[in-house]
C-alpha cells in the first residue's frame, strides 16, 4: 500500500446510511476496492510509484474510478506499482520493493504488483491495475488470482498514467471469477475522452455475471498454444501444473487441441511501441496537472528522482526516439498482421480459447530481474486475456494460465473461467498474512529439545518461529570430548515417499566444524512449513565417531 484512504469509514457510514434510506447501488455498494497508485484519485495523491510525483494531487478522478465510486464503491487506498509502470518487478523511488505475500523473499510481478500482493492477502474485495505488457496478468499468476486484461477499446485509460498508448489497458483484479465480472460491470464503457473507446458500449452486455453458469468448459473448444509453453530452462514444476490443469478441463468435458500460429516468435519479436511514447506520453499527462512537481521524464532523471534499478530503463526512454521515428510505423503494422494471424487461428479451428502459460516461470526472487512472460500476443493482437490460477508447485508458488479470445469475447473468457473456478478450487490463501485473533496475527511459536548422543556427545536446542514471515531462527549448544565432539548439527525437513515420511535434507547447518555453539537463520517453503506444523522438522548432531548422525530431536513447536 502507498496510500490508505483516511475519510474511507465516513464514506462506510454514509453508504450504510444510504442503503438503510433508498436500497443499495448494486452488488459494489459499501464494497472496500483498492486502486493502483497511477489511477487518478481527487482525494489521494497520484503516484505512479515515483518520488518525483508524490504530491501530485489530481483534481477529478480517473473514469474508471469514478464509475467504482458511483457503483457505490469504497476506494480504500492506492497500491504500489513499478515505478512509472516501467517494469514488472514492483520496486520504486517511493516505496521500495513490494513482496509476494506466498514468499517474502520473492517479488509480486508488476507493474500491478501492489494489487496483486494487497489482493491475495485479502486487504480488499477486489482491484484496478493496468497492464501495458503483463502488468494485470502477471500479478495475477504469481498471487493466485483472476486478472482480465480487457480487448483495446472496451475500457477507459483516461485519468491514469500512461506508460505506452497504443497497448495500454486498465482493468481489473480479483480473487474469484465472481468479483470480477462484478468489477467489468463497473467499469468498462464508451469515455468521451479516450478516443479508444468509442462504440464500446455494443460490446457491453447488461452483466457479465450471466455468463458464470457451472459446467461452462462442458463443450467448449481451447487451443493450447504449444510454442508459449516452451521454457529454457525447463520448468518441471510449472510444468506439471499447467499438464495437470489441462487434463482437468478435458475431464470437464471441454475438448483441447494442439494449435499454432505460423511464424509466431519472428511476428513478436520487437514489438513494443514504448519506446517511441513513453516520454511523449507521459509528458502529455503532466501537463494536464498543472500542479505536478516535474514536467517531464528528462526532468525526472535530470534530478535523479528515479530508483537505481530503472536508471537504464529510464534513460533509454529519452527522447532517442519518438513517434516520427521509421521504425513506429514498422511496430504498428506488426499490430495488424498479428491480429489477422490471431483471428484466422479461432476461425480455422473453430476456438472459443487459446490457452497458455502467463509467465514463463516462478516469481523472481528479490534483487533479480522477472523471468519471461507470454504478455505479447494478447497485446499486439488487441485481444483481451484473462489469466486464470491454475495451482502451486510443490514449494507453495502460484501458477497461473491465460486464456486468449477473440475480439469482445469478455463473457466467454469468464464463463471458462468460472467453470474452471468451480472443478478446481484454486484458492489458496498465503501463509503470511493469516485470519487475525483478537484483532492481532498469530504470535512466534518456539520448540527446544535435547540430544543425548552416542558417548559424551550432548546438545541443546533452542528454536523460534515466526508464522507470518516463515522465518526460523535455531540456536544450539553442544559437548562432547575427543571423537565425541560435535562436528556439526543440522537442521532438517521430511521426505515424503509416497508411503510415508522418512529422513529428508537439509535446511540450514546450525553448528559447523569446530564450533560449540551456533545458529541459523532460515526461511521455510511450504514443504518446510508443513514438516513444521506436523512435528517432523528435526534436528542431528553430528560427530567424528558419529558422521552419519549421533542422535537427532524432533522440534514440538508450542506457542511463545
């Protein structure tokens, strides 16, 4: 979170007040959203995750916003975002790095990645992003939740930061299908002032929600894009849950098949049209604010008011070149071909969807660059995306797929999803921010134990959790003379085989060659978390005499 609305429980009270007197707006009414930091707030400033703009304080709201709050909705706070949605890591001059709630070491995606984080750790019911390339559908996959990148023209971008005109889209996040269908309800629509939308309103039905019937994949026909799964490396985790995900669908009845689009990788190649309109773009903006602190990215990077980690990025968005460039028309026109090429696709095959992996890996960890993504065809192509989660690796990482479809195809991409919603159950809340006691998260959780192991050799351990960042800190003490010595101690997890739970790795070594006493700092997965909560972490003491083990102690953890 960037900021927290603080007249947010008056707007509680005098909606409550209003459905008491007159009935409610609809399904929204008194309904908590949160908004990515570059949508425009009248009441909050707008960010965009750069230092730069902190006090940049709209005068009117952003249209889709506007529509959320005649919709009867709560606009609870803004999100963090990669800073001028210039990336898809979330990390700012303004706020730092944003972390993945399923793994604190590990980032949530962007540039959306405060929504997504904020969204699967339940601090609202639903979310706006935007994705210019990924941006909605990667914070998606890696937070386990649903995010519709909505086709070109059929919502509003007016009154929220651009990165790049020409792709980008503003739309919305949710934990569940329902939710967000509610949220396009609300928000999509023909906006005078973005010139994008006009005729939008053809394409709106009365309500998305009529298309969330069960045994929506029953018939339905998916074309898995096999050249989008392709990973190097290989990714045999993500692997088996995007394998298991499609046998599903086939056992619900849907029929997929195997498709491609010739060509595809040399048609994606070089496609972006940010270079040529960042700068112009965001230019454009600020002078619609009169009030802005800069005016321009020159004057941002000038001043040195951007994080470290965009320097590159940003530099190379100055001004090298612009839409008069020869090569923007060389970008544009690949728009069109791609979109012819997409579109023979679902008529030669006679598709509903195109199926395929969201990102090409897990959520990168911290300090690192985001691995690949499939962001491209759906934006080149224009057409919308709905990233769907598909199920976790066995360490606890969300996955998530993308379901492609024609043209205006909103409906249908949410009747598939909602059927898949229903075979799979694929929420999964994260391990960090747990149901609150009392108003309060759980409290560490502590263990102790001793080893009496073989001859004189002794140790006493002492560890302590904490739930809600899976971090465990271990302190051990141990004894012994001559060959009874300690050599070391570990810290280890089980191994389940399939029949039972026998000895597993290592963790974390405690205590190393030499040392009496020593300690260890460990971050624990969920298989780790798991072993934890069953009893089956344990601890060995190893000796000269003993290398292969000198007595171990399982860890009961009790709370502190």
């Amino acid at each position: 979170m960037v900021t927290l609305n603080p007249a947010a429980l008056a707007q509680a009270d005098a909606l409550d007040r209003e459905r008491a007197a007159k009935g409610p707006r609809g399904p929204l009414h008194g309904i908590p959203v949160l908004v990515k930091d570059n949508f425009d707030t009248h009441d909050m400033p707008t960010t965009a995750g750069a230092l730069a703009l902190a006090t940049l304080q709209p005068a009117s709201d952003a249209f889709q916003v506007a529509k959320l709050r005649a919709a009867g909705a709560i606009i609870l706070g803004k999100t963090a975002m990669h800073e001028l949605a210039a990336g898809t890591i979330t990390i700012s001059s303004l706020t730092g790095q944003s972390r993945n709630p399923y793994d604190l070491r590990r980032s949530p995606g962007g540039s959306s990645g405060g929504t997504g984080a904020a969204l699967a750790a339940s601090f609202a019911a639903a979310g706006m992003g935007s994705d210019t390339c990924g941006s909605i559908r990667i914070p998606a996959a890696y937070q386990n939740l649903f995010g519709f990148r909505t086709t070109r023209g059929l919502a509003s971008r007016s009154g929220v930061v651009p990165l790049s005109d020409t792709p980008d889209v503003a739309g919305p996040l949710a934990r569940s299908v329902t939710d967000l269908a509610i949220m396009l309800d609300a928000t999509v629509g023909e906006d005078p002032a973005d010139a994008v939308t006009k005729g939008a309103g053809a394409h709106v039905p009365k309500s998305y929600a009529d298309a969330l019937q069960p045994g929506a994949l029953k018939g339905a026909r998916i074309g898995v894009l096999r050249s989008l799964f392709a990973v190097q490396p290989a990714d045999p985790d993500g692997k088996d849950v995007y394998d298991k995900a499609i046998a599903a669908m086939r056992g619900a009845g849907a029929e997929l098949v195997d498709v491609a689009i010739p060509g595809l990788d040399a048609l994606l190649a070089d496609f972006s049209t940010g270079p040529f309109e960042f700068a112009e773009d965001l230019q454009r903006y600020l002078a619609g604010h009169p009030g802005a602190p800069v005016k321009s990215l020159a004057d941002i990077v000038a001043r040195g008011l951007h994080h470290d980690q965009l320097d590159t990025r940003l530099r190379d968005g100055l001004g090298k070149q612009d839409r008069q460039s020869p090569g923007y028309q060389v970008v544009l026109a690949k728009r069109t071909v791609v979109r012819a090429a997409t579109d023979a696709l679902f008529e030669r095959e006679r598709l509903d969807a195109v199926i395929y992996p969201t990102s090409l890996g897990r959520p990168p960890v911290i300090g690192a660059e985001n691995i690949a993504s499939n962001c491209p065809l759906s934006v080149v192509s224009g057409l919308p995306a709905l990233a769907i989660p598909a199920g976790f690796t066995p360490r606890g990482l969300p996955v998530g797929l993308e379901l492609l479809g024609p043209a205006f195809a909103e409906q249908k991409l949410l009747g598939l999803a909602y059927g898949w919603e229903q075979l799979a159950a694929p929420r999964r809340p994260p391990f960090s921010t747990p149901p609150l006691v009392a108003g309060k998260p759980p409290g560490p959780q502590q263990a102790a134990a001793k080893i009496a192991g073989a001859g004189s050799s002794r140790a006493t351990i002492r560890v302590r959790y904490e739930p809600t960042t899976a971090r465990l800190h271990a302190d051990v003490e141990a004894s012994g003379t001559g060959q009874d010595a300690p050599l070391a101690a570990a810290l280890h997890r089980s191994h389940d085989s399939g029949t039972g739970f026998g000895p597993g790795p290592i963790l974390a070594p405690v205590l190393l060659r030499g040392q009496r006493r020593g300690s260890a700092d460990v971050v624990l997965d969920a298989l780790a978390r798991a072993d934890l909560q069953a009893g089956r972490l344990y601890v060995v003491l190893y000796t000269p005499a003993a290398p292969l083990g000198a007595g171990q102690a399982k860890l009961v953890f009790m709370p502190e």
